[in-house]
C-alpha cells in the first residue's frame, strides 16, 4: 500500500468511534457534527445516477467507497459492482451489511495500487469517486485519472463529485479560519480546493473531458462544491 499522509489516519480511526450502524457518521457526513438525513442522502443518490447517466446493464466501480453504505443504493440501480477503499474498518462494515456476491463486493486497498495492479479491468462500465478525490496527493491524484483512462477501457464515464471549488473558498472559511496554503493541503479538513479550470487541466492531461455538475441549493454543501463529470477525449 502506498504510503499515506499522517492525517489522512484520521480516515481508519474515526469509525472506530461511531457507532457500529451509524454510517454517514463513520464516513463524515456529517452537518456540524450531526449525520445528515435521509432527504440530503437521496439528493446524492439522484444526482450520481444522473451524473452517471447509470443503467440497469452498467458496472461500477466505487473508488474510495467507504463503508458502502452509499455506494449500495447505487448498485441497486446497475448490475452491480465493486468498492475499493484503504480504510480495514470501513471495508468490514462494508462487508457486514453491504456485500452480497457476486454483484457487490467490497476490497480492500489503496485506490492507486488497485488500479495500477489488478487484472479485473474489462468489466466495468461506469466508475465513481464521491467525496474523496480531494484528499489524494496530486500525484496520486493524476495517476488514479491516467489508469482508469489506459487500464480500464470499458469505463464509459466516471463521476469524481464534492470537490471543494477554489473560486468560493470564502463561502466556507469564517473571517480568521483561513490558513494560507491550506487549499493544498490534501490531509487537511477538506482536502485540495481546485477551480473547475485547475480540474480541467488536470482531466485532459489524464485522457479525460469534463463536463461540471452542481447540487441542488438544498444541498448542504451546494455553495462551495461541484461535481465533474468525465468522458474519454476520443469520444
């Protein structure tokens, strides 16, 4: 496994403190400490099988799943899948309440050494990355989008959602919160803030083009976030 930054520890230790059933906590969904409620989670669940244009033949692949609660309920929607996180407390809850093989499974990994070495690349049609791509260093970041564009040939799209956009970081910081660089930091509390132009060019340069989604204004994070959807540039 790659090495990760220190705070990024904070991702296999947190769930250990949160209930056994209480997962949107255990993946830090959370609006001021509290797990948001079910009409946010469908918001989410709407907008990735929108984003993902999903269908009843697709295969996803869940990059930085999580403990699956969500990534199930998208699985409901497709034939199924698999999951890859890093976090062994994450994947066990996964695993306990979510796995149900051979349609949905979850493994345990870093998301770049999964790509980088595994043979299982065909199957899958679609791919997803929700709420995680900005804690990936950069250059990780850049080789989990230049694998899934050379390695897996049949993704047809991929939906990276949650970046924290750079041009509305105000929108998030309090006056005095802000720390200078922090916006870089990927084991910071948000991760790296990118402008949609950064993402761009960060996207074509990995074989990708980029359309940009943005929540609902109901959402709890719509005023700083967007989504990016990503097709292959020959297409």
């Amino acid at each position: 496994m790659q090495e990760q930054p220190a705070k990024l520890d904070f991702y296999k230790e947190h769930p250990k403190t949160c209930a056994p059933d209480d997962f949107w906590s255990q993946v830090r969904r959370t609006v001021n400490g509290e797990p948001v409620g079910e009409a946010q989670i469908q918001l989410i669940v709407n907008a990735i099988l929108r984003g993902l244009e999903i269908g009843p033949s697709d295969l996803l692949l869940d990059l930085c799943c999580g403990n699956g609660a969500l990534t199930d309920r998208i699985f409901a929607s497709c034939g199924g899948g698999l999951g890859v996180d890093f976090s062994p407390v994450l994947v066990d809850v996964a695993r306990k309440h979510f796995w149900a093989a051979p349609a949905r499974i979850y493994h345990l990994e870093d998301v770049e050494d999964f790509l980088t070495s595994t043979d299982d690349t065909a199957r899958f049609t679609k791919a997803l990355c929700w709420g995680s791509f900005q804690y990936l260093p950069k250059d990780k970041a850049r080789n989990v989008l230049t694998n899934l564009g050379r390695r897996f040939a049949g993704i047809e799209r991929l939906l990276i959602g949650n970046l924290p956009d750079k041009t509305r970081i105000g929108d998030f910081f309090r006056p005095g919160d802000y720390e200078p660089g922090v916006e870089n930091d990927p084991a910071s509390a948000i991760g790296i803030w990118r402008t949609q132009d950064e993402f761009t060019q960060l996207a074509l340069a990995c074989g990708w083009k980029v359309a940009f989604r943005f929540m609902p204004e109901e959402s709890y994070a719509a005023s700083y976030r967007y989504d990016a959807v990503l097709t292959r540039t020959g297409a």
